[in-house]
C-alpha cells in the first residue's frame, strides 16, 4: 500500500499540473506576451549595477542626466504565436519615492503619459518607438535600506476581461550640481538639564548621496 501511494502521489502531481495549466490557457490567464523595453543609445551610454535587496536581483540599468530626453523602443510579442485583444496601448515615464519600514508607501512626484496605439489586436511582434523629450529628472535615484527614489518606463496593454499586459524597465538619473558656496560645519545639542547632554557635530551642513 505504502508502494503504491508512494507511485500515486507525484502521478496526481504531474496531472494536476496539467490541468492548471490547460484551464489557465482555456480561459486567459497566465502571460499572453513577452515585453522588452530599449532604450536609445545603450551602445554608448553608460551603465550601472542597480543595488537591489537580499530577495532582488542586481540590475543594470542606464544612467541619464535630468535634461536628457528618455526615448527607445518597446517590443511586444504574443506567447506561443497566439493573439491578444487590447482596448488601448500606453507607456508612462514615472518618478517614484519607495519608503519601507513597517508597510511599503509608494508616492509618485513625476508622471508622463503617451499614447501609443488604441484598441486593437496583436498577432506577432509589434515593435513601438517613444520619446520623452522634457520630463522633470531634477532629483538623483537613490537607493537604500528603508527609502529609494526610482525611475522607470512603464508600458501597459489594457484588456477588458483579463489582466493587463505590464512591464517596467527602470533607469538610472544623476544630475551635476554646483558646489554650494557655503558649507559650513554644523553642531547641535539635545538633552535633558542636569541630567543628561548631547552633542553632534558634522563637518559639513551639506552631503552628497554618495555620502550617505
């Protein structure tokens, strides 16, 4: 008995695997296309290792000036050669500050729609150019433990009755700023009277990310 249970039990697996599967493509779930975004110019543009969290994986991404157009090519393919309905196709160009500490809160400072394609159908590869030229950059990313200010380009393809076709690609902004014409050491105390006193002292009022 113990013999056959032992047969039985990865049989039902396999089985059961199928037919999630089978149900999953029946009725639409599960991907329907494969997304990449490319931006312009990777050739010569500089990259850098994103830092990513212990669960994440190191990303390369390219780095951009604030004044610099963000502009490439998005390339939408069907999965398995099948088609898809769409009730529109739109990319966003979004800037985003990330606070996690008990609960992840996500707030937008920069958004950028742009249409590019409305309601129809793909069958095959679709290729699809875009172009920022002016969108406000004018804070560097930022990665750390408990907040991160992040870039990216995201490109959506809007279905009615199933979920939505998305995929983001993020990139990297650093901005030159003039040294500030005074940066003054600064010193603060805090305590309690008679009882208790504390002092810091930095020697600089002002720091870079890099400083951090």
């Amino acid at each position: 008995t113990t013999e056959r249970v032992q047969i039985w039990l990865p049989l039902l697996s396999s089985v059961s695997f199928l037919m999630v599967k089978a149900v999953k493509k029946l009725f639409g779930f599960g991907p329907v296309a494969t997304v990449s975004i490319e931006f312009n110019d990777m050739d010569t543009r500089r990259v850098i290792d994103m830092p990513a969290k212990d669960d994440e994986e190191v990303q390369r991404v390219p780095v951009f000036r604030g004044e610099e157009a963000i502009s490439g090519r998005i390339v939408i393919t069907p999965v398995d050669g099948k088609r898809f309905e769409h009730t529109g196709i739109k990319v966003e160009l979004i800037g985003q500050i990330v606070l996690s500490y008990e609960r992840v809160e996500k707030q937008d400072f920069t958004s950028v729609v742009r249409q590019l394609e409305p309601a129809g159908e793909v069958s095959s590869e679709r290729v699809l150019e875009f172009d920022f030229p002016t969108v406000d950059k004018q804070f560097d990313s930022y990665a750390g433990l408990n907040a991160q200010l992040r870039y990216f380009v995201r490109v959506t393809a809007v279905r009615s009755y199933a979920s939505n076709v998305v995929h983001e690609q993020e990139f990297w902004v650093e901005n030159d700023f003039p040294e500030p014409e005074s940066n003054n050491g600064i010193k603060m105390e805090v305590g309690i009277e008679d009882f208790l006193h504390i002092e810091f002292e930095y020697d600089r009022s002002k720091y870079l990310l890099n400083d951090v």
